[in-house]
C-alpha cells in the first residue's frame, strides 16, 4: 500500500486515491471477465485432452496388438528388416492465442512412405501394425498438442484468480480504508478552517 501512504494531503490526495479506487475495481472487473472466458476455454481443452488420451490409447492398443501378431509369425528378424530405412515422422505445431495466452491450436503430422529400397513386411500383420502405428502417431501428436493447451489455459486460470482475488481482497479495501481516511481529514480540514474564518470574522 505504497501509493497510499504517500498520497498527498488534501483534495488532490484524495482524487488521487479515487482514480486509483477506479483503475482497481476496473481491473478487478476486466479479470473476473477474463476469469470467465479463461474458465469456459479450459473445460473445452479439457474435454478434447480428454478425448484425444482415449484415442491415442485405443490406436497405440491396435497397433501393439498387430505387432505381437507380426512378432509371433516373422520373429524380430522380420520387424528389423521392416523398419529398416523409414524415417522418423514430422510433427509441426499449429499456434492460436486465447485471451493473451500462447498455446497449440493443432498438429500436422507426416508419417513418411515406405521407401522404394526397403524392404516389405514380410507378413500381414506386420503391414497392418505399420498402418497402425503411423495412425496412433498421429494421435500422439495430437493429444500432446491438446494436453499443452489445456496446461497453459489452466495456469493462465490460476494466475488470472490470483490477480482479481488480490484486488477485492487487498488494494482494493485498503484503497477504500486510505480513502475513508481521507474523506475524514479533509472533512476535518474544512471544519477548523471554517471555525477559523469565523473565529476571523468575528475578531
């Protein structure tokens, strides 16, 4: 409370203390709004985060199980010669801005194409548990995307609450306290000056 301790006597510390009074409940206002929409984006982020754990988890389950399935019929012999020369997948983040707050919006994934060079599965299975894999790749992606939007929206919630709490539950009343004070002695000012004046008058 810095600013009020060192406020100026008189009318002018006083309607310095009233913008400030003014600043402070507008931003406490323009917070507990940005609380709202944060609090409303969150959920959402939320649900999708949600939604998308579920789908990487069934297609990563999908994919293991055709795998086990090439593994018993070729050996791992079989897997080492498919995965012989395929690169590794690229993922680029896809950015948006939510009430000042920076977070992924979505991912393009590129499961690159089996060269021509390598070799090809040698069995079925081992062709699907490729497809598979390159589909629960992508939903990887997009449940790490979807889980740092909802990280970074959820503590842009928790640090918005702190703000507003802070000011309706501490400048602001201290404001108002400094405020009062001030309405006192000024009220006081102006009654000994009055009395002076007819103190004067009179003598």
């Amino acid at each position: 409370m810095t600013g009020a301790r060192r406020t100026p006597p008189g009318r002018a510390g006083r309607l310095r203390l009233r913008h400030s009074l003014d600043v402070a409940e507008r931003g406490a206002d323009l917070l507990e709004q940005k609380l709202r929409i944060l609090r409303s984006e969150h959920q959402r982020l939320l649900h999708a985060e949600e939604a998308a754990v579920r789908a990487w988890h069934e297609l990563l389950s999908e994919a293991e199980e055709w795998l086990l399935r090439g593994l018993l019929l070729g050996g791992e012999q079989a897997l080492d010669s498919a995965t012989a020369g395929i690169g590794p997948a690229e993922v680029t983040v896809h950015w948006t801005v939510s009430m000042g707050v920076r977070h992924p919006a979505g991912v393009a994934t590129s499961v690159p194409a089996r060269p021509p060079t390598a070799a090809a599965p040698s069995n079925t299975a081992l062709v699907h548990a490729e497809a598979a894999y390159g589909r629960a790749v992508r939903a990887a992606a997009e449940y790490a995307a979807a889980h740092a939007a909802a990280e970074r929206v959820g503590a842009e919630v928790i640090s918005t609450r702190h703000r507003a709490r802070a000011l309706r539950r501490h400048w602001i009343p201290r404001l108002r306290e400094a405020l009062d004070r001030s309405d006192l002695a000024l009220e006081q000012a102006e009654h000994e000056d009055s009395v002076r004046r007819r103190w004067a008058a009179r003598h």
